[in-house]
C-alpha cells in the first residue's frame, strides 16, 4: 500500500500525519520536505525502541546536532519530575525556540514532550514518532499532551500541535498482541463514534487488522486518523465536538487512576472497559437499542477484547472509582460528565450525579 498522508487543520498552522511503511530511514527528507528547519534536536525516546531503529534515525538526522533523551515509558513517569529532566537538558544546551524536540515512542512519551516542547520559551518546534498503534490512531493527532498527578491523570497539560506526525508501520511488528489490542480499542472507539460503514469493515476484518496483513492495519489506521481530524477540525480546543473522542475514557481514566497506574492494566485496555461500562449505561439509560448494543457486544466478545469488570476491580474499589470519575477534567459541574452512544456512530453528552453512577457500578462489580 503506498503512503497515506492526511493534512490536518488547526488555527495555528496545518500540518502533515504521513502514514506508510520504511518512512525511518528518511525521516531527515521527510522534515525537508515539509519545511521544517532547525539545528538541534532532543530526540526523547522510549526504552523499549529497537537500537537498530534508533540508528536509522540518527543517520537520516546526520546534518543535525542530536541529543539523546531515553525513558521508561509508564504512566507513573508521565509527571512533572520528568519534565523539569527534559527542561533542564533543552535549557543546559541552550536550545532555542526555533530547534526542534522529537519523540519516538508510544503515548506516553509523546504526551510527554509535547508538554516539554509547549512549555519551553513559550514552544519549541514539535515532531512526532509514534510507535505503538494505539498512539498512531489517537494520542499523536490533536495537539492534546499532559501529565499525571496523585490526583487524577491528565490534569496537567496544554494544546500544542506537531509540526509533522511520522508513522511507520514498521514499528508495529515489534509489538505484543496485548499491545496491538490496546491499539484496536481506540481504532473500534472511533468508529463507534463515528461510522457505522467502518464498525462493519472492523467487524469482518478484526484479525487480518490485529495480524498486521496489508492492506487492512493501513486502511484501520488510515481510516482511523480521518475520524479524530475531521472531529478536531471542528473542535480543536476541545469546548463542544471533541468531546466525543472520550467515549469511554471517563471511565477509563478512574480505572486507570484506581489501580495505580499498574501495568496490569495499561491505557488501551482501560479504554475498552471504559467503553463498555459507557455501552451498558447507554443501553441500561434506554439510549442504545439492545440491537446495536449487543451487535457491538458481540464483536467485543468474539475478539478476545477486554470487557469484564470484576476481573480488575470489586466493590472495594467503588469509592476510588467514583473519586476520580468525580475529578475528571471533562466534568463542568458537581455532576460527572459521560460520552454515551445512541446508536453506531450517533454518541451524546450527559451529565449524572455520583448516586447515578455509585448504583450503576454496583451492578457491574457485584453481579
């Protein structure tokens, strides 16, 4: 499959999500291309990144003064101690506005320098590598970055677009299918939200997708991509529209929060509890018809996706749940604010009360 490139528009300036495979080894053409130019760079880059990779890379940059900055990408290193690290390393090399800061690595990593690059001297120059799934289908699109605190996550960050979001399939095949699934949560998400034509294209292509055959990973990816640009386009700062990409994520978030961040349950699968805590309050709430819930409940179970509650959490864990559901950064009111579905690809915006909710994950950690 050739190489997809989506031009997506903010208030700012437009930028280029350039989607294909072997694109590493002219990362440094690619930049040209696009216009961007700088003298150094702070390449900040997951652990886990194959040295190999990381060689292409350095080699395509060969014209740049190139500094190093590795991590342990978890969400308990995404907090402003890391931060202050990669401020200092910009600030002790005296890089300027017009340098550029690049990550390579998954969500978190990208999360993380982008707050860096949006907080030093006001904007550095901002490139994204994603390299997980989930991370080229979501987090590296829209200009969302933040960090985590003992209270909630995300509850600190800011709105800073890339210049260029490169995404390479190759990356893919080093990932575990635990990591590929986690990925595939936020691709179904978008077609929930969205596109019932695309639900139906994940429905019957569900493992030629999480087996990476071609050209079906590049046309969930693509396809993917176009439904987060098109809903922030509309909505960049996230004051109405966008709020929709959260389906799901306001559980997900007090999910994540509630077990510590543990690597027992990472970002992705937190997604697809989340979303389906959202789907059966959608359906319980008379909203989503009990056709289109199972259809979509069906293909959850037929997918080995993760979907039951009371594997991860009990009754124990109620009142932490409801805490940071109650703290969430959505919320505009006392009351806690969902993303719910009325039908594929018609979502809603309400607003409960914690009571509404308490008796609702009752149900779902008791029964």
């Amino acid at each position: 499959m050739k190489t997809k490139k989506i031009i997506v528009k903010t208030n700012d300036f437009n930028y280029r999500v350039i989607i294909g495979s072997n694109l590493i080894s002219n990362i440094g053409k690619i930049i040209k291309q696009n216009s961007i130019k700088f003298e150094k760079c702070l390449l900040i880059i997951d652990k886990n990144i194959p040295k190999n990779n990381i060689r292409l890379i350095k080699k395509s940059l060969r014209n740049k003064k190139i500094f190093l900055f590795y991590i342990n990408a978890n969400e308990k290193n995404k907090n402003q101690k890391k931060i202050n690290i990669i401020l200092n390393i910009l600030l002790k090399n005296e890089f300027l506005r017009t340098d550029c800061l690049i990550t390579i690595g998954g969500g978190i990593t990208g999360d993380i320098g982008a707050f860096a690059a949006s907080i030093f001297k006001r904007g550095l120059k901002f490139i994204n590598i994603p390299t997980t799934l989930l991370a080229q289908v979501d987090s590296s699109i829209g200009g969302k970055t933040g960090i985590n605190t003992k209270f909630g996550k995300n509850l600190i960050g800011s709105f800073y677009q890339p210049r260029l979001v490169i995404s390479d399939m190759g990356f893919l095949k080093t990932l575990s299918k635990r990591e590929l699934i986690c990925g595939y949560g936020e691709i179904l998400k978008h077609s929930l939200i969205q596109n019932k034509r695309f639900f139906k294209f994940l429905n019957t292509n569900f493992s030629k997708i999480l087996n990476l055959s071609s050209p079906f990973i590049e046309l969930a990816i693509f396809k993917s991509c176009i439904i987060k640009k098109t809903t922030i386009e509309k909505d960049e700062k996230e004051k109405n529209l966008r709020k929709i990409l959260n389906f799901g994520h306001t559980f997900a978030h007090a999910y994540e929060a509630t077990f510590g961040y543990s690597k027992k349950l990472n970002h992705g699968e937190a997604v697809l509890l989340g979303m389906n805590s959202a789907l059966r309050f959608s359906n319980e709430k008379k909203l989503l018809s009990n056709q289109e819930y199972n259809l979509i409940k069906n293909h959850t179970h037929n997918s080995n996706l993760p979907y039951n509650l009371k594997k991860y959490f009990s009754k124990d864990d109620l009142k932490k749940i409801l805490t940071f559901m109650s703290n969430d950064k959505k919320n505009n009111s006392k009351k806690i604010s969902l993303i719910l579905l009325k039908k594929i690809g018609n979502p809603i915006i309400r607003d409960f009360d914690q009571s509404v909710l308490k008796r609702f994950l009752i149900k779902e950690l008791v029964n």
